[in-house]
C-alpha cells in the first residue's frame, strides 16, 4: 500500500493518501479544495489514479475538494450515505467496504460531532490505521456545541467504534494543531485529556459543555458548500472564492 500525510495549514487539516500498488487506484480523505492542485500533483508523482474522494463529515472549517477534483480527475465522491446528498456518488455505510483497488476501507459510523460523521478503518498489512476524522483526535476530540453535535454521542461512538479496536490499531486525525502526526488507540485510552483514564460520560459531557470555544469562522459558508461538495456558495467570502475555480490545469 502507498500511504500519504498531508496537510493543509490554514485549517490544520490532514489529508491522507491511500494507494493501490497492484492497480494503481487511490484514494483522498478529507481534501481541502485549497490544496486541490498540490494533492492531484501528489497523485500523479506517485503513478496513481484519484478513483474516490473520501469526506467524514459535512466540514465546518474548510471546503472539501471533492467536486473540483471529480472534474480535474473523475473522481467518485463519497459522503456518509445517511447524508442523502445529490452530489455524492457512493454513500459511506457501516458494513460496507469501500474498495480502493486491492485495498478495503471499512467505515465505522460514528456521530456525536456532527450526527453523521465516520471514521474509516484501514486493516491492510501488519498494522489498522483509523482516519478519525474530527471525532477522536490527538490528545482531544471533535467539539460537540454545533452543526447537530451531542457529548454523550460522541462518548459512546468514541469508546465502542474507536477504543474497541486493537491497543496498537493507529490513529490517524482530521486535525492537529500542535504539529503531531499520529497517535495509537492506547495512548488515546490512556493519555487524552477528556476521554482517557477510564473517565466517566458524566465527566466527559462535563467538559465539553464547558470547553468555551469561539465560533467556527468559515462555518457559514464551509456548511452549505460542503453540503454541495465543495461548491463555494454565494456568501463565501471573496478573497477566498478563488480555490473553487473549476478551470482545468495546464
């Protein structure tokens, strides 16, 4: 398997490259349409072929790629089926393996960030690797105050999607914003702040009603454009509408 880490600045968000080596197909999880030239350029030196983008969550702090990159590359998009968007091509389902070549993607639906979020889990060679998305990350979790969040979803997606796979199993974020690039289910069970030590759902729904954070500052715009696949709607601000130019690459 071919196996990428990117990451986009502005959002702090990681994008992961997955690789077929027998034919050649890949996927993106979690594009960032402002770095839709850099990760298709990714794609090519690499001797792939974008077949699927992969979304965990209609996004509120950045535009997904995934429409600009199904006219640049004919990519599939693919979004949690409970979703019903018009946009997507494939609709994610636990159960439901999505097939990236030789290479099988198991979604594990875990809402609480939002009421449709899912991680993916990847058990290909010797070690799983998850993509949490926003629901776990490194040393924190996806906050629960907007865009249908629920604490206590969260904790029991957490604890029986995500904690219940293989001590060693990697975790992979949507996010990090002090530099670190991956954790472990142990050291999350362990060492996270809000969730590890055994903490209680009382304690954990405690904390998060209490985290105090500011509003997301591109959710008015990044919600509805996401909900379109990327799509910059009519309120996106004009200095930053310039990445969802649909006009092809030279």
């Amino acid at each position: 398997m071919i196996f990428r880490q990117l990451f986009e600045p502005t959002s702090s968000t990681y994008t992961y490259l997955l690789g077929c080596e027998e034919t050649g197909q890949c996927a993106l999880i979690d594009t960032v349409v402002d770095t839709t030239e850099r990760d298709l350029e990714t794609v090519r030196s690499l001797g792939l072929t974008l077949t699927h983008t992969i979304d965990t969550h209609i996004h509120a702090d950045h535009l997904t790629a995934a429409v600009k990159m199904k006219h640049l590359a004919e990519s599939q998009i693919v979004y949690p089926a409970i979703c019903q968007l018009p946009c997507m091509d494939i609709g994610a389902k636990e159960g439901e393996p999505l097939k990236i070549g030789n290479i099988s993607i198991h979604p594990l639906f875990t809402p609480g960030h939002t009421d449709h979020h899912f991680a993916y889990l990847l058990d290909h060679g010797p070690q799983k690797m998850v993509f949490t998305g926003d629901a776990l990350l490194i040393d924190a979790c996806g906050r629960t105050d907007f865009q249908s969040g629920d604490a206590a979803t969260l904790y029991h997606s957490i604890h029986e999607k995500i904690f219940s796979l293989p001590d060693d199993t990697l975790v992979y974020p949507g996010h990090d914003y002090s530099g670190r690039r991956v954790s472990s289910v142990l050291q999350e069970k362990q060492r996270n702040p809000r969730l590890g030590d055994n903490r209680s759902l009382d304690e954990f729904v405690a904390i998060m009603n209490n985290l105090d954070l500011p509003y997301p500052k591109k959710i008015d715009f990044a919600v509805p454009g996401n909900e379109q696949c990327g799509i910059c709607p009519e309120n996106t601000p004009e200095e930053l509408r310039s990445p969802c130019d649909f006009s092809d690459q030279g």
